[in-house]
C-alpha cells in the first residue's frame, strides 16, 4: 500500500498524532496555514460591510446569522474559527475532488475516441452553436449524461469513505458489529460489483442508457457515497461536471499528442484516485 495512502487514512484516524510525526503531511499542515489567513479574509470585512443582512444570501450569512442566534448559549460550537475551519473543508473537498474527475474525464475521452464523437455529436444536435449550456440540458442530453455517469464510476476517485465509528451493538448481513467499532465505507466495491454492473471493469457508458438510448439512474452509482453523510457537494459537484465536460467537448476536440499510441489509465493512490500524469494534445473543432 503506497506511503500517501497510508498517510492519509492515518490522517483521518488519529489526526492529533499526524500533526505532530514527521512527514509529506507537514507540508499539507503549511499549505493550511497559507489558506486560512485568505478565507479569514474574505469573512472578517470591517463591520457594516459584512453585517448580517435579512435576507442570508451564501454560507458565511447564514453562519453568521447562526453565530449572533447562539450568542449567550455556552454550548454552542457557532463561533468564527469554526466557520472559517468549515469554509476551509468546502473547499479541500470541493476543489480536488471535480478537477481529479474532469483529468479523468479528458484522459478516458482520448483512450476512447469513438465515444468522445458520440458525445460530440449529441451534442452538436442538441444545442445550438451559441447555446449557453445549464445543468437542465442534461435532460435532453441522454448519452452525454451516460458518459459522465460512467467516468465517475469508473475512476472512482475515493476508493473508500470518510470512515465511521459503530455506535451502538448492531449486525450487518449476519456479521456482528459491536459499538465502538472503526468502519471503512468500501465505494469502490459497489461501483465494481459485479453483481450489480454487467461488465464493471469495461469502461461503457451503456449501462446508463436503456435500449431506446435514455439515460437511466443506477441504483449501485455512488461516488458520492449515501446516507445521512452523503456527500454534501454532490449536486453541485454533478453541476459542475456536467457544463465543464459539455462546454469543453463541444468546443475542442481531444487526442493524443503525435507520436503517442497509447495513453496509461492506470491510477496512482493518493488522497483521491489520481491518472498518471499525461499529456494530450486540444483541437478546436
Ligand atoms: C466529483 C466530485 C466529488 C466526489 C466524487 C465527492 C465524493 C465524496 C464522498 C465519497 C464523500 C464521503 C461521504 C461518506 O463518507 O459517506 C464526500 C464527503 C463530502 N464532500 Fe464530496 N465529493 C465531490 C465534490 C464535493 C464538492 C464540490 C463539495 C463542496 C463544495 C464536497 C463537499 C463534501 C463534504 C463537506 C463532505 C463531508 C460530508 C459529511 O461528512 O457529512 N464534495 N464527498
């Protein structure tokens, strides 16, 4: 199991121990002390600039409106350095994750050119030239929707889930599972089940789509996990995928640089699934 693996998983079991051992995380540890004194920055306007307004209109009104409703009650976490620790998360969860999955994207696109065309053509029909792509376009869009469905599937960039503590005494498909015990989500064994995907390791937009070519939602898709955790960004990480993938596709066309005939979709273990580092070479069509 490679070291940034390991690191990361022990990174999130015993993160007290992680910030004081030697290691690759001291550098993560300095990269958070360069960006909390920017997201500081962005909440802490002088009075009046930054007041609460009566209509909450993104995250830091609505926390700090909570702050101001809590005020007095000695046992509420609603303070400043937790607001800007929770900003902080958005963005470590937010900004890796999709890039990671748009690398994946643009890398599977070239090892599969047949359906980066498909996709291109869907598209062309669909939209006009100068069409502003939105999220409801998806809808008339099957087999683009199919397409990304199916790159998060199958790059399935966190392998396993932010792990879980059991508790109280419970079983699970007969196993018992006593309270206090550490549990590791494993996502990537249900997006490779064989039991619930026809052909799990072949990378196929297909098993989206049903014989008349509209998109149908799986039951076993979860990249984004499930449950009362379930990711929080997940629609605005679907959003987000969706108008990047069908802007850039409609716009470029991507293959491999001269001289390459084969392009890696091996992975490298890391905080998420990473490709190898690649090269490709961007068109426009
Ligand atoms: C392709 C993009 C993304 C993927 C694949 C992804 C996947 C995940 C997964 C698997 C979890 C763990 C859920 C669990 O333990 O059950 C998670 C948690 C989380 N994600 Fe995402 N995520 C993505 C984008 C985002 C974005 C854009 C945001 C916010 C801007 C975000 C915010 C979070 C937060 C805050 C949690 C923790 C939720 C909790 O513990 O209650 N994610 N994500």
């Amino acid at each position: 199991m490679p070291m940034t693996y390991l690191l990361r998983k022990l990174f999130e079991i015993l993160p007290w121990l992680m910030h004081h051992l030697p290691g690759p995380q001291q550098k993560a540890n300095s990269c958070c002390e360069f960006v909390c004194p920017f997201i500081r920055k962005g909440d802490q306007k002088p009075q009046g600039e930054r007041g609460i307004p009566d209509e909450p209109q993104d995250f830091i009104d609505f926390y700090l409106a909570q702050i101001a409703k809590a005020k007095g009650d000695p046992a509420s976490t609603y303070d400043e350095d937790n607001m800007n620790q929770s900003i902080f998360y958005l963005f470590l969860a937010g900004t890796e994750t999709t890039t990671t999955t748009l690398r994946w994207a643009l890398l599977y696109m070239v090892a599969y050119p047949d359906i980066q065309e498909n996709v291109q053509k869907e598209l062309d029909t669909v939209l006009g030239p100068s069409q502003l792509i939105c999220y409801e376009d998806r809808k008339n869009l099957p087999y683009t929707n199919a397409v990304i469905h199916e790159i998060q599937r199958y790059c399935s960039i966190v392998l396993i889930a932010i792990p879980r503590e059991s508790g109280k005494d419970t079983t699970l498909q007969g196993f018992p599972i006593p309270k206090g015990t550490l549990i590791l989500p494993n996502l990537d064994s249900v997006l490779f089940d064989p039991e619930k995907w026809e052909s799990p390791r072949q990378f196929s937009p297909s098993c989206f789509l049903d014989k008349e070519g509209n998109f149908v939602s799986r039951e076993a898709f979860l990249p984004f996990s499930t449950g009362s955790r379930v990711c929080l960004g997940a629609q605005l990480a679907r959003s987000e995928l969706f108008i990047v993938f069908a802007n850039l596709l409609r716009a470029l066309m991507f293959t491999l640089p001269k001289g390459v005939e084969e392009i890696s979709t091996k992975l490298v273990l890391g905080s998420t699934m990473q490709p190898q580092p690649y090269k490709l070479c961007v068109v426009p069509r």
